[in-house]
C-alpha cells in the first residue's frame, strides 16, 4: 500500500521526582503511553486501518510494553581504578 506521509508520535506521562531523587510512591517509569499514527494515501481509510491493525498485532515493542517482560543487566569487562 503506497503511503505519501507516515509519522507516529508517541506520548507518554510519569512522575519526574524518583529521577531527581525525590522521595515518592510514584513509579519511576511512565504511568502510560500513546501514541497517534498520520497517515496520507490514496488508499482507502477501511485498508488503512486494517493494515495499522496488522503492524499493531505484529510490533514486538507493543508486545513488550503491552505485557511484563523479564528484564536482566550484565556487566562487562567492569574496571575499578581505586588506589
């Protein structure tokens, strides 16, 4: 399908103490997202949005963001310069 314009913007709204140290029962991460798609094309809006519906259930980001996902940090090669 032949897109002139394609743009996703993305919003989302969280509690900014943590980040700065401020004590709070506010998570650190967003409280929730969304995100609006634009889109021009010459097709019409009922194949439009079927083919949006198709990426949405294909997205691995919405995948992750929809459900818990496990989470692990490795360190690497971790110096300490301390004399």
């Amino acid at each position: 399908m032949p897109y002139s314009k394609l743009e996703v913007e993305v919003r989302g709204n969280y509690d900014i103490r943590k980040a700065w140290g401020v004590p709070s029962d506010a998570p650190a991460g967003f409280s929730d997202l969304a995100y609006t798609v634009r889109v021009e094309s010459a097709a019409p809006e009922a194949d439009i949005r079927k083919a949006l519906d198709l990426v949405d259930a294909r997205s691995f980001w919405l995948d992750n963001l929809r459900r818990p996902t496990d989470v692990r940090r490795e360190v690497a090669d971790l110096c300490s310069r301390v004399k």
